[in-house]
C-alpha cells in the first residue's frame, strides 16, 4: 500500500509539472525607453489645440541662471513655454534648476530672448518635462508582461500638461 501511495504521488507530480510546461527561461529583460519626442510633441500640440491656445517653436528664452535655449514650444499671446528634455537636451543645456520642494511639475521663470526691444524682457513659464520621468518597457509580448506601458505614461504626459496648464489658467489667465 505505501509502494502504491508513492507511485501515485509520483505520477501527480509529473502531471503537475507537465502541465506547467517544465521550467520557464526568462528571455531577456524589457527595454525600457522614454517617450519618444515626437509622440510628446504630439501630445503637446494636441493638448494647445484642445484648449485653443496657438503656438509657435523655438523661442529664445534664458533662465535666470543664465542657461539659455530655444523652447520647444511657446504659446502665443500668453506666458507659456514648453520644453521636452531628452537626455542630450540636459547634457547640452547646462544647469537646469530644480522644480520646486514639494512640487509635483518642474516650472521655472524665464525671460525671452528674442522679444522686440521693449524696457523689460517678456517673462514666460517654462513647463520642462523630462523624458527620464516617462520611460516605459519596450515591445512587451504576452509572456513578458510590461510594468508600466506607453499607454501609461502617454496619459501621465497629458495629465501633467493639462495640470500645468490648469495652474497657469487659474493662476494668471482671465480667460
């Protein structure tokens, strides 16, 4: 009776193990890349055009640090710059600031360059978003599932650029 006992658990345990297809290999881990620049160019201009706001590329502004760049993005007829910041973005630009403590969006007060001569320089607020904040895992397949997906941070992009825009609105727009 024992013998029968541990042939039966034997057979149950290659059945299980059958079952579960032998041991799982895992192939190689997801790559993990930040959104793309023209997908959050898109978003962008998407997100201006949804709010009726018009705009125009590559405005020079410096910080008030000194470091000076062109925007991405400016927004016409309001104090509103947009920057997306690649990896070589940062490492061309110089010292960026950081965002505010506590702060959840990185903003910075900016001073157009390429304004017309006036007494004072236009102040703009650059919203930065950077691309580190919006990596993703690259080509999951169902065996390779993605912690986070580019749907995901497609929409934290878009949550964070309305967020941006909704403090500007509230803040200093009387639209």
């Amino acid at each position: 009776m024992k013998n029968l006992v541990l042939l039966t658990s034997f057979y149950v345990i290659m059945i299980v193990l059958s079952a579960c297809g032998g041991p799982q290999q895992a192939g190689p881990p997801l790559e993990i890349r930040p959104l793309e620049e023209s997908k959050a160019f898109e978003i962008i201009e998407e997100i201006l055009a949804e709010r009726h706001y018009t705009h125009q590329k590559g405005v020079d502004v410096q910080l008030r640090n000194g470091v000076a760049f062109k925007t991405d993005y400016r927004v016409r007829d309001h104090k509103i710059a947009i920057e997306y910041l690649s990896e070589q973005d940062v490492q061309s630009m110089g010292k960026i600031p950081p965002a505010a403590e506590g702060s959840r969006l990185h903003v910075l007060s900016a001073s157009v360059t390429t304004a017309p001569t006036s007494k004072s320089p236009e102040q703009v607020f650059v919203f930065f978003i950077h691309a580190k904040d919006f990596l993703y895992h690259f080509n999951p397949t169902p065996d390779r599932r993605a912690d986070v997906t580019v749907l995901e941070v497609d929409s934290r992009l878009r949550r964070d650029l309305q967020d941006f825009l909704s403090w500007y609105e509230t803040s200093f727009d009387q639209r």
